[in-house]
C-alpha cells in the first residue's frame, strides 16, 4: 500500500518552488525598480549640478547634444551656433557660445566650413548663413568665392520657390542673414559680390506664382518682401 506522503511531498516541494519562484521574481523586479529611481535621482542630481534646477529641456538636450558631438565634421553644430530670436536671449547665449567653442575645437573647421558652404544642401548653408551671421572668420578671404557660389545656388532656390506656388523653400534661403554676413565681414570685397547680388535682386522682382496654400501665403509674401528690401538696401550701399 502506498503512503499518501508519497503524492504530498513532491507536491508540496513543487509548490514550495514555485512559491521561491515567483518570491525571486518579485525580488528581482522591486530590485530594479529601486536601481532605476536611484539611477534617475543621480542622473537629475548630475543635470542640476550641471545645468541648475530650472533650466528648459531645449537647453539641456542642447547641451547634452554639443558636449558628446564627436562627429569628423560640424556640419551638426552650425544650427547651434546661430542668434536665434524666438528663445530666450541668455540660454540661447550659453548654447551658442558652447557650440562655437565645440566648432573651434576643430583644427580645420573653417575648410569644413567652406566645404558645407559649396555643397548644394539649402539647409546646410541656411545654418551656415546663420553661424557666419553671429561669428568672425578668421581668414575671410578664403571664404570669397565659396559664399559666391552658395549665393548662385540660393538664388536658384529662390527662383523655383517663387516660381512653384507650392514650393516655400524661399524662406529656407536666409537671405537677411546674407546681407548681414556681407556688410560685416567683406565690406572691402562688395565689388566680388554685387554681380551675383544683382542676379539674386533679379529673381527675387519676379512676380510670384499665387500661393495654393492660403495658411503659409502671407509668410511667404512678407519673408519675400524683406528679403527683397535687405538686398535693395545692401546694393544701394555697395
């Protein structure tokens, strides 16, 4: 006759197992989630020795972004480095100046410069306007006929925007930032610049093609209109 402690005791040791079982994944689980808040106290305790307590979140993945760049180009860095208006004046400050010096870092970053300038990329030379635009060079003269030729190619982009009642590339030009860049850092050079600012005085006269999409067509007729009178006013004087 078989004894029922023959059938309990594997039971119960089954049980008893399963029990250690789910107790360790408990354990486990309350571990890590104690890991994961001390992880995230430490790492907010590294932002606000870092950054302060109130800093915005632009301005903290900003600079979290520039402090780990490590890419062979800096390319990625010139949309940091521009003025920008619409964010608060001192965190725009302190990025732009951590980017400069990140870009300055690099021992060639002026033929980088040239290079991102002579590349047919209206975005690239749309932060690259807006970098010279809030940064000196330090040899102009080399960047004389590389500007020259970023000039035909935003005037080319201009033309079709104006032309394409659906194209609003116009406003990726940034041809204010052009003229200022001109009339701060090659003054001396406006005779190398005025046949390629006169095509692009040309281009931007052309009646524009009827905006399709009524919510983006005041923008562009304003961003057109000044565009038109920064680079009136620039030939007027040079």
């Amino acid at each position: 006759r078989v004894s029922p402690h023959f059938y309990k005791t594997p039971m119960a040791i089954a049980f008893g197992l399963a029990v250690l079982l789910v107790l360790g994944i408990w354990f486990g689980w309350v571990r890590r989630q104690i890991e994961h808040k001390i992880a995230v106290r430490e790492a907010r305790q590294e932002e606000i020795r870092k950054y302060g307590g109130d800093r915005s979140w632009y301005f903290k993945t900003s600079m979290d972004f520039i402090n780990a760049h490590n890419d062979t180009t800096i390319t990625r860095l010139l949309s940091y480095a521009v003025i920008d208006k619409d964010r608060d004046k001192g965190e725009n400050d302190e990025i732009r100046l951590a980017a400069l010096a990140k870009i300055k870092s690099y021992e060639h970053w002026e033929t980088n410069l040239i290079q991102i300038l002579e590349r047919k990329d209206i975005g690239d030379i749309f932060n690259a306007y807006g970098f010279l635009e809030a940064t000196a060079l330090e040899h102009p003269e080399k960047f004389i006929i590389p500007i020259k030729n970023s000039i035909s190619y935003v005037t080319a982009v201009a033309h079709e925007s104006i032309k394409n009642p659906d194209n609003f590339f116009l406003g990726s030009t940034n041809i204010s930032a052009l003229c200022h860049i001109l009339e701060a850092q090659f003054k001396g050079d406006a005779a190398e610049f005025r046949p390629n600012m006169i095509s692009l005085q040309q281009v931007l006269d052309i009646p524009p093609a009827k905006r399709s999409d009524k919510k983006y067509a005041q923008g562009f007729d304003e961003i057109l209109q000044q565009f038109r009178l920064d680079v009136k006013n620039w030939l007027q004087v040079n």
